[in-house]
C-alpha cells in the first residue's frame, strides 16, 4: 500500500495511492464497534483537515507549533552540529505534513550544500501532494522520494534501506498521539532499522500548566472544533456516511495525573448513523463519545528512560526558553 513519489513525477501531477484503501473503512468499523467508540486521529488529515490544521498552527493557543519553530529556528546549526552533516544521508521526516519546521533544517542544509536527500512520509496524500509541489518549487535541485504510508510502513521502508546513513525526524510531538506503551513500541521497533552512525531527532511537547495546554486543543474561534468535526465530514464523503455533523460536538480535557490531552466527539441526542460503504448502521446514545484523539505530554525523565530502555542514547536536547517544548537527539547505542 506504500506509494513513492519522486519529484520526477511532479510533471504528470500529483501522487496517487496503488490501493484506494487508505485503512478508513477498517478503522471507522473496528472503533464504532467497540466500547467506547474510537476514531483514529491519523485520519484527521484529508485536504480540508490539512488546512484547517495549517489555521490551527497559526492559533494564539496553539504553542507547540512556535515552540518548535523557536528551536529550531535559533538552534539548527547546532542540531545539524550535531548530527554531522559532513557525511551523505537521508533525511527521514516522520509524518512530515507540510514539513513547516522541516524546512528551517532543509534551507540551512541546501545552503552548506550537504550530501543528502529528503523522504518525506506521510499517511495523507493530500499533504504529500502540497508538501512536493512546494519543495519543487523552493529547492528545484533537492532530491525528494516521498512515502504515502503509515508509520508502521515507514519502518519497513528503513528497515530494506540500510545502505545509506539515515537522519530520522518525528517532529511535532507526533509521538504522542500513540498512547504510551504504543509509544515505547514504536521508539524500540524504529530502534530496530536504525545503524549506529543514523540519528532520531524527537520533537516532544512537555508538561506544564494543565490549562494552558487544555486551551490550545480547545480554542476561542472553534477552529480545533471544526478540524475534529470534519473527520465525521470525511467519513461522510468517503465512506458514504450520514452523519449530521450538527449533533456532535467537540470536546477536549486535560489529564494532569497521566500527561494525556484527550479529545472527543459527543453525540448531542440519541441518533443512528449509516455507513454506505461498510453497509452498517451505529447507534449513539445521547451524549455518548467518541475517542478522536490522544496528545501525551512527557517529562524529560521519562522520554530518557523510555529512549534507553530501547537502546537509544540521549546526545542533546534542544529546549525552548520555557522549557515547553524539547527535540531530542537520539543516537543508537551499538549492540
Ligand atoms: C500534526 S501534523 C505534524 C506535521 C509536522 N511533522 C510538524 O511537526 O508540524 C501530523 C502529520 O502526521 C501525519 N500522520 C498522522 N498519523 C500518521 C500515521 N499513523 N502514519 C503516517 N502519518 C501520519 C498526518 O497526516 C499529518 O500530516
């Protein structure tokens, strides 16, 4: 199910998935079975999803996008420093999106002019396709083969490249969006693919003042609202689904115990849902949720024991100057 797209191919326009099955269906059937219903966030980022996400970004409340970019706006060359650029890679960027922060990396590295090329993967063909068009026309000359995969793919994808030194970015605080022992999986499988001479730049939202972080998952002009709201709008397009998108709403709390911001959808009254393409129908009772999304704020500590119980070293670690926000340069520690 894993397509490559070179920029080469940016003449015949945009990529296509080989399979139209993107894994919706079976993950609108598997979560609206069960008890309490889930949806999975990866599905968030359709075309209108994607922008509406590009609004939240641009939010008061939304702090983990310029924490980030504060990082590594100010602190890029000594993160590449550190990766050492000297010698040739691949840039693996994890659920890239539109590689925003990505592309503070990417100008610093065409300007020394490194040996490297960049392999965007992402689950959303739609922000493949803007993420391509936009790289070919900043950086004509960069080489790019972006993967439309999940994550799990991705995996597969660096465990059949092993001949060249691989720099591996999941930015954004991406990881949290597993809850945690998926987290610790994932960490020890990417783990796995990795040679000594690779790095794993981690970018990770840390705790801080609960309300604070409530805020920027439920914000005053309701955009949050509308992007958690318009997965219902895809599975109504894409699956031929009747949601009435009127009698959900969203809702977001803060877990201060655990780290986890969770969010929901709430159904308003009692309702039935068809689904065309899965030929079934879903009951709702009133005020029942559904599990849209999880967002785990980590502690320093524990990112650390959980990077060296997966045979990683801690290198360096990159904070904003609230300590909000932190990438974390992982290195594999050699078996
Ligand atoms: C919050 S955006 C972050 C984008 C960018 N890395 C950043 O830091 O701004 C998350 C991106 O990850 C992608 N994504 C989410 N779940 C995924 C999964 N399981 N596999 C691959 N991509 C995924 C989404 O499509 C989206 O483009």
């Amino acid at each position: 199910m894993m397509t490559h797209v070179t920029q080469s191919s940016l003449t015949n326009l945009l990529p296509t998935r080989v399979s139209d099955d993107n894994g919706l269906a079976q993950d609108v059937m598997q979560g609206l079975s069960q008890t309490p219903k889930k949806l999975s966030s990866r599905f968030f980022y359709d075309a209108k999803g994607s922008q509406l996400f590009q609004q939240i970004m641009e939010l008061p409340e939304y702090y983990l996008t310029k924490l980030e970019h504060q990082i590594l706006s100010q602190q890029r060359k000594e993160i590449l420093y550190s990766i050492d650029i000297q010698k040739p890679f691949q840039l693996v960027d994890l659920g890239a999106g539109d590689a925003y922060k990505t592309k503070l990396l990417l100008s610093e590295l065409m300007a020394s002019k490194a040996d490297f090329s960049y392999v965007p993967l992402d689950i959303s063909d739609d922000q493949l396709n803007l993420l391509l068009e936009d790289m070919h026309h900043r950086w004509p000359t960069l080489l790019v083969q972006a993967l439309a995969a999940e994550y799990f793919q991705g995996l597969e994808w660096l465990n059949q490249n092993q001949r060249q030194r691989k720099v591996v970015l999941f930015l954004g605080s991406n990881i949290g969006n597993f809850d945690l022992p998926d987290a610790k999986n994932f960490l020890c499988a990417l783990r796995e693919t990795l040679n000594p001479e690779d790095a794993f730049l981690l970018g990770l939202d840390l705790r801080k003042d609960p309300e604070k972080i409530r805020r920027a998952y439920d914000d005053a002009a309701g955009v949050t609202s509308a992007f958690n709201i318009n997965l219902l709008h895809r599975i109504n397009k894409e699956l031929k689904a009747d949601f009435d998108l009127d009698q959900f709403q969203h809702f977001a709390e803060y877990d201060p115990l655990e780290g986890t911001m969770r969010s929901f959808l709430i159904s308003k009254k009692a309702q039935e849902v068809h689904i065309g393409t899965l030929n079934q129908t879903f009951h709702f009772d009133a005020w029942e949720a559904i599990h849209t999304e999880n967002s785990y704020k980590f502690s320093l500590k524990q990112v650390e024991e959980m990077a060296h119980s997966c045979g990683f070293k801690v290198q360096d670690v990159f904070t904003d100057k609230t300590h909000g926000f932190a990438d974390v340069l992982l290195r594999p520690v050699s078996n």
